[in-house]
C-alpha cells in the first residue's frame, strides 16, 4: 500500500510529506512516476513531496498515515533504510 504523512517537515522554504510502500520498492516507483515526482525526490526509503502535491497523492490512492505509523510499517515490512551516521561507516 503507498503510505503518505501530512506535511509537515519543514524545508527549502516548504513543507513536506514523506511517500513510501509498505509492499515493495517497484511500487513505490511506480506510483511516484505516476504522481510526476522526479527520481531525486527519492531518499533511502521513501520520497519527498511538496505540500502542493499532497492532495494529487491522495486522489491517486495513497492512503494518509501519521509519521510514526509510516516509519513503523516500512519497518514491519522490512523496507526502513535508517540514515547512516558518521560513526556507523
């Protein structure tokens, strides 16, 4: 299922949603070329999307969740990809 949070993360002057599949990568893909997100959106796990997109996401079927709801099904579902820090590489 694509997963999408409110926007509310802050940056480059916007706010912003997080877009993820609790199902696969190619499903993710695939759903974010539909909504017209470029590929340097993509981020480890999930993509970037403005405020102004949020609603074209919805209409196309993604399903809102708070935050830590997204985070834990891409947890549950194996497809977290946790930033690296510093002192893990």
């Amino acid at each position: 299922m694509i997963l999408i949070d409110r926007p509310t993360w802050p940056g480059h002057g916007r706010l912003w949603s997080h877009l993820a599949s609790d199902v696969s990568y190619e499903e993710l893909h695939a759903f974010a070329e539909r909504l017209g997100a470029p590929p340097r959106a993509f981020e480890r796990d999930h993509y970037d999307i403005p405020e102004a997109r949020y609603r074209d996401a919805l209409r196309l079927g993604a399903q809102p969740v708070g935050s830590r709801e997204l985070v834990a099904r891409l947890t549950a579902a194996g497809l977290r990809r946790r930033k690296v820090s510093v002192s893990e590489r």
